[in-house]
C-alpha cells in the first residue's frame, strides 16, 4: 500500500507539473477510489499536497521574480478566509452528495481545459491600461508601466475572487488554480505568466487555511497516507515539468481533459449506484 499511495501522489504531482493549474482535481478520487479514504478525508490530504506542491512551485527564483506579491497575497488572505466555509459546508454535506458535486466540478474544468487548448492566446485583461478607457464590468486598472492601480474597486474585486476561490478550494480539496489564473488575468490585467506564478502563492497560502480548518474541526490526516501521498506529488511535480518540456501544449491539455471527463462520469456512476 505504501508503493501504491506514492504512485498515486506521482501522478497528482505529474498533472500539475504538466498542467499548472486544474491537475490537483485527480487528488480526491485517486484518494477515495485507489486508498479507500472518505471524502471528507479526501479533501484534507488533498489539501495538503495541492499546497506543498504549490509551494514547492515558488522556489525556483525564475518563478519567484514573476510573482506580484500584493496581489497574491490580498487574493490568498481573502481566499483563506473562505476555505474554511467551503470546509463546513463539505463536512455538512453527505459522502454521495459531496463526490457528486465534485463530478460536477471536474467537468467544468475539463470544459476550460479543453476550451484553453483549442485557443491558448487568452487576453491579458479586460482593462489592461490607463489609456484604454474601462468597458463595462469590474476590472481593474493598469498604468503605462504595467503597474496595477490600487483602489476600492480593484480591492474589493479581487477579495471577492479570492473568497469565492477559498470556497471552492475548502469544499473540494482543489488548489483552486485553474480558477485563480484567469481571474488574475481577466480582472486584473496581469500577464498569463505572472498569474501563473502569483497563483501558486495563492494556492499555498489558501491550501494551509483549508488544513488548518480541516484539523480544526476534529479530523486528522493519517501520516501513513500523507507522508508517501505527497511524496509522491513532489517527485511528480518536477517530472510533469520536464515532461512538459517536451509535449505539446494544446495536445495535452486536450488529453487531461477527456481523462477529466472519464473520471467524472465514474464518480457520477459510483455516486448514482449509492444512491440507489
């Protein structure tokens, strides 16, 4: 089992080395289907290895120099707050009702997976500087520079993202970064790969709140599944990366995405049969 438990972080690490943000959504079925975990338990370790991995990301300087530490970190503390919701309303939830949410959940991101490949160009921002004038909508502001402008507006706006993410990520044990990413590049003007870099200060920081929380309420994380669990996800992470070196970007993402959808309609499949 100990062998097993590693396989099966390597390849939560593997897709998110490969993938960056939406590869940690293997996590809770692997843990429930593949170690027999609850899907509460689930959500804790998942958790857990999301934010190392995310952490870990951070180290390389050529990612650190990337990072727009305010941003991060107004986006991880309002997300740190909503993780914890998400964790009282996944611990309120029964086991079917939770994996089929999560099901649910997965096909959107194979959605935006796949939507992604077929047009990799994303734009990088509703209102990207002070000489183009702001269409409708919130969105945050730009100077020549590239510099955000910090107002009330912006503020408010991406604490409201980074609650809604918090959510998200303590009600389904997912990093959160494949709705961190485009939100940091659509509402604020960021770049695609400083919002890359800024996410994973994001997820690690909102991953710890939603531990935290989880081992707030009573529960605990068994070493004898972490420890190998995320073990594996760090080896994985490096070895998507090189991986990813050498595959093609939009062929990928295409794959992750129909392996998405396959396991989804198990976890709806496995749900249903409970149910029944």
């Amino acid at each position: 089992m100990f062998g097993i438990t590693i396989l099966l972080g390597g390849l939560v690490g593997l897709a998110l080395g490969l993938t960056g943000g939406g590869g940690g959504v293997f996590a809770v079925p692997l843990l429930v289907y593949g170690l027999g975990r609850t899907p509460q338990e689930a959500v804790g370790l998942s958790l857990a290895s999301v934010g190392l991995v995310a952490l870990i990301g951070l180290l390389p300087p050529d990612t650190r120099k990337f990072v727009e530490w305010r941003s991060g970190f107004l986006f991880a503390a309002s997300g740190m707050a909503g993780a914890p919701l998400g964790g009282v309303i996944a611990g309120a939830l029964n086991e079917t009702a939770l994996l089929a949410l999560f099901a649910l959940l997965m096909l959107v991101i194979a959605q935006r997976m796949w939507g992604k490949a077929r047009d990799p160009q994303v734009v990088t921002g509703v209102c990207n500087s002070e000489a183009i004038p702001p269409r409708d909508g919130p969105a945050c502001q730009r100077d020549e520079k590239g510099q955000l402008r910090w107002n009330a507006r912006c503020t408010r706006l991406l604490l409201v993202l980074g609650l809604m993410t918090g959510v998200l990520s303590g009600l389904f044990g997912i990093g959160g970064g494949f709705v961190i990413v485009p939100a940091l590049v659509l509402f604020s003007g960021m770049a695609m790969h400083r919002a890359v870099a800024t996410s994973l200060l994001a997820i690690g920081l909102i991953s710890i709140s939603g531990v935290a929380s989880f081992l707030g309420s009573g529960q605990t994380l068994p070493l004898s599944v972490a420890a190998p669990f995320m073990t594996g996800a760090f080896l994985g992470l490096f070895a998507g990366r090189r991986l990813g070196q050498v595959v093609q970007g939009a062929k990928l993402q295409r794959s992750f995405a129909v392996v998405i959808v396959a396991v989804a309609v198990f976890v709806i499949g496995q749900s249903l049969h409970r149910f029944v």
